[in-house]
C-alpha cells in the first residue's frame, strides 16, 4: 500500500519530482520557511488579554501570517503580513512579535 505524501513547503523555484525517492533526497529538495512567533503583551492597553505571552501565530513562505490566541476566547486569524498584524495588534510598541524559531 502506498503512503500519502505530507504536503510540505518549499523554496519557490523548485519543484516537485515525481517517482520513487528516500527521505534524504526529499530533505535535500525541501526548504522549511514557515516561521513560529508569539505576540509578548507589556501593557494590556485594552483590559481583554493580559500581559505576558497572549497569542502565538505563523508566517508562512508568502508573508502570510495566523495567529491563535491563548487567552480569553482563543480565537485564530489570518494576516496578510506580520507588518499587517502588528499594525492591528502591536498596541504602539507595548505588544512584542518575538520570532521562536530565529530571524526577524
């Protein structure tokens, strides 16, 4: 029986082969380039979430971003950008965007 294939992200510009292949060649073609961040609220200018670590979220390869919140009703949303997202949620500098995964 043939195993479905994991959807992965890529580098554009490449592409995806066909036939059989080994985890090390499949690696090799594959670049991962979502992101992890979390939102780090100073000041809860709005008195609904808090401070401290309020949401997490993801960028995707395309600047796309979603974020989860971890308080209150736990609701998720999708950005155009982080540049998006911060404009919306960044509170004048008293909400932090800190990248998990490296970068910035």
């Amino acid at each position: 029986m043939k195993k479905a294939r994991r959807p992965a992200a890529w580098k554009p510009g490449t592409r995806a082969t066909t036939g059989p292949r080994n985890g090390r060649e499949i690696a090799r073609e594959l670049t991962w380039t979502v992101r992890r961040f979390v939102l780090d609220r100073k000041e809860d200018v709005s008195g609904t979430s808090g401070v401290g670590v309020v949401a997490e979220g993801v960028q995707f390869t395309d600047g796309t971003a979603v974020l989860r919140w971890t308080v209150g009703s736990r609701s998720t949303a999708i950005y155009n950008s982080v540049e998006e997202l911060m404009e919306i949620h960044g509170h004048d500098g008293k909400t932090l965007l800190r990248w998990v995964d490296g970068g910035g």
